[in-house]
C-alpha cells in the first residue's frame, strides 16, 4: 500500500502562481522545465562567482591601496 502511495506523489511546478504536475506534461515541455531548471543551476553559479571575482578583486584594490599610501609615507619621512 505504501508503494502505490509513493507512485501516486507527481512532481509540482509552478508557474504565474498556477500549479502543473511535471509527470502529466508532454515530453517536450519536461524538456523545457529540465532546461530552466539547469539554466537557474548555472545562473547561480555564475552570481557566486562574480560574488568571489569582486570580493577579490576588493582585496587587491584595498592591498595596492594600502602599499600605496606606505610608499607615500616612507618617502615623507625620509
């Protein structure tokens, strides 16, 4: 019994606030839902690494700065 309780649980996906079971669409339009799923995956991914390109990028512009004004410092006091 608990076998036909499992089978009968359909994948939702919602769109515009309207509910579709992934199961009953043609199989081109799951093709269209895995897409969209893998694109959201990658857009992700590619929002973390910019976050990580930009924090770096920020270190390095902090460490020049800070090498910078060292220099200056240095060559007022001699």
């Amino acid at each position: 019994m608990a076998k036909n309780k499992q089978e009968s649980i359909k994948t939702q996906i919602k769109i515009d606030d309207v509910d579709y079971q992934y199961e009953d669409m043609t199989p081109e339009q799951q093709t269209m839902v895995n897409h969209i799923a893998d694109l959201d995956k990658k857009l992700n991914g590619t929002k973390f690494n910019a976050d990580q390109l930009q924090v770096g990028k920020d270190a390095f512009v902090n460490m020049l700065k800070t090498s910078l004004t060292s220099k200056e410092e240095k060559e007022v006091h001699q």
